[in-house]
C-alpha cells in the first residue's frame, strides 16, 4: 500500500506523524472519504469543497490548493492501482506544543489512503438491518457544527459502541430536543404516507453527499421529499427506512428498537433509489486514469 503523508508518497510503515500533531492530541482537523468506482472518483469536487468548508470553518489552512489536493489523491489512487475503492483525505492542525493554541501549529498535515472498503455485510443489504436508538445525544450545532466533518468523532464513537453492545451494526442519534439527528457514520431517511422524509441538517446531522445525491435521485423519480423534523414514533411508524453514507451507500433498515418497520423487507422506494444510485456511481465522476 502506498500512501500520501505530509509531502510524500510512502508505504503504510513509514507513513507517520509527530506525536505532538494536534490532530492526534485535540482531533484538531478535517476529514473527508470518498468512494472511487469504475475508475471514476465519484463527486471528488463536491467532497473538497466540504473538506475545504469545515477547514475554513475551524480556521485551519489547507496545505495545497484545492486543484492540488485533487491531482494528490488521483495519484495515490493510481500508485495502488485501484479501480474501485474508498480515499481517506485527512488534514491536521499540524505539530505545535501541548497547549489547546491551534495557532502554535506552523504547517498542516495532509494524509490520504486509497483502499477497499466493506461497511457493512453483504447479507444487510438484502435482508435490511437491525439499528437501535441510543442514550448518546449527538453533539448540538451551537457546540460543534455538524456541517464541520472534523478528526474528533468520539460523540459518534460512544453511540456506535452502544449499539455494538445491543448487537447492532448502527445506532440513530437524536438531539439534545429528542428529534432525531443522524446515525453514527450515515444519514436516515423514511419514507411515511408516501413522502421521502429525512432530518434537515439543523437537527445535527451532517449534510451528507450521499445524502444529497439521494434527494436529487428521489426528485428525478418524482417521489415527494421533505426535509422535517422527525421523532422515533415517526421511525417506528414508517413504511420504509433505510441509511445513506458514502461507505455505506444506501442500505435499508427494517427494525428499530425491536420494531419491524413496515412490512419487515427492504422497501420498493429504497430498492429503486439504490440502484438509481448505483447506476450513477459507475457512469459518472472525475477519472483516475484518463
């Protein structure tokens, strides 16, 4: 494997950081992952726009220009020779001191990986899965805006391990209000009385590509989407469910705290949407090898 780390292309043993980045000591940074199909990457513009989005948002500069980090993860894909795949693009505040000043840290950390990636099982996406809702509020927008896709995801962390220990794959998160926000790694999205309904990003969630590529997916179908506000009582009662992520793709869910929602399959709306979806992701995208 060969990855980029902080100004050259290395293997996975010699790719390492200062123990005194503050990205390992505060997770002071930003994220993106991006999937790769066909040899395509798929949305690459609009992933480094959100990437540079949450960096200005947090005042950390991004080490290269956003044409410049585009032509570096091409590339790190084609050193791995990799057709289909997922890219981890990762930039730190950078190594400073041991205080919480972001402003000690002189130079940005730029890390990206190209490998294969697997979220969930292959049985799940044909059978649907089991997620639970979990005492883990997600993190308010007056304390950490969810819009920001940042290195710490400990919030994230202790609602997966919740629902690791009910033995489930993924738990939905609700705010601090009891309306539902996102799940731990995906978006949510039901479909009630007919309608496409996922939560709006001002309940918490982040303002998934997945997501969005959905909503436009959903509109072109002709299907009615609204983004609202939404309670369990309203997952419990839903006629669908399923989860959108850039790893996870779309995948339906057909229980929820021991509710079968609907009729206990993977619905005919999430059945369309997935492959509409799928579709896209092999005919469209920024080429890796052209």
């Amino acid at each position: 494997m060969t990855i980029y780390c902080n100004g050259k292309m290395c293997s996975r043993a010699e790719a390492t950081v200062s123990v005194f980045d503050h990205g390992l000591l505060y997770g002071d940074g930003v994220f993106e992952g991006i999937r790769f199909y066909n040899g395509r990457v798929f949305k690459c513009d609009e992933h480094l726009q959100r990437l540079h989005e949450s960096a200005h948002s947090i005042m950390l500069h991004l080490p290269c220009p956003l044409p410049e980090l585009k032509a570096l993860l091409l590339e790190t894909i084609r050193r791995n020779d990799l057709r289909d795949g997922y890219v981890r693009l990762v930039v730190t505040r950078g190594e400073g001191n041991l205080g919480l000043n972001p402003f000690t840290c002189a130079t940005p950390g730029l890390v990206i990986i190209a490998d294969r990636i697997a979220l969930y099982p292959p049985a799940l996406y044909q059978q649907g899965m089991a997620i639970v809702t979990v005492a883990t509020q997600r993190t308010g927008a007056e304390a950490l805006p969810p819009r920001v896709k940042s290195l710490n995801y400990l919030n994230n962390i202790l609602a997966k391990i919740e629902a690791i220990n009910a033995g489930c794959e993924e738990a939905v998160m609700l705010n601090r209000f009891g309306f539902v926000a996102e799940c731990t790694g995906d978006n949510i999205f039901i479909v009630k009385h007919g309608v496409l309904l996922t939560p709006p990003v001002s309940m918490g969630a982040l303002q998934g590509i997945t997501r969005d590529t959905v909503l436009e997916l959903a509109r072109q179908r002709g299907y009615p989407v609204r983004e609202d506000t939404l309670t369990r009582h309203d997952l419990y009662c839903a006629e669908e469910c399923f989860l959108t992520g850039t790893a996870a793709e779309v995948i339906p869910v057909t229980k929820i705290d021991g509710r079968v929602i609907g009729s206990g399959a993977p619905g005919p709306v999430m059945h369309q949407l997935r492959e509409d979806f799928l579709q896209l992701t092999q005919t469209t995208g920024t080429p890796i090898y052209a």
